[in-house]
C-alpha cells in the first residue's frame, strides 16, 4: 500500500469515527478500535482499517 493511500484511509476512518461519535457516545467508536488491540486510528495495523472502517459505517447506518 502507497503512503498515499495509507494517508486517505487513515483519514476516511477519523471522519467516520468523528460522525459516529456525534450520534452516539464515544465508548461507540472505542468499541471499534479495541477489538483490534488499537485506540485510535494510528495504532491501527494497515490490515485492519477495511474492517474498523466498516464497523464504523455500520453503526452510523444503524443511527
């Protein structure tokens, strides 16, 4: 993966973080990092960003 890409996918996740976390409370969106042993996007291992980017967009979708 391209630091290009790797920068956009960090991103798209703090967005989706940042509007889960104006619905609901902010366990919601830590609930999401700590299933992979991470507390922010950064901590992240690149394997991981489809599926914590997915839980994210699936919760916002359930609001």
């Amino acid at each position: 993966m391209t630091n290009k890409a790797w920068r956009v996918t960090i991103e798209d996740i703090e967005y989706m973080a940042n509007a889960v976390c104006e619905i609901f409370d902010e366990s919601v969106v830590e609930s999401s990092f700590l299933m992979y042993d991470a507390t922010c996007p950064d901590d992240l291992c690149p394997s991981h960003y489809e599926a914590v980017y997915s839980d994210l967009l699936l919760k916002y979708s359930d609001r």
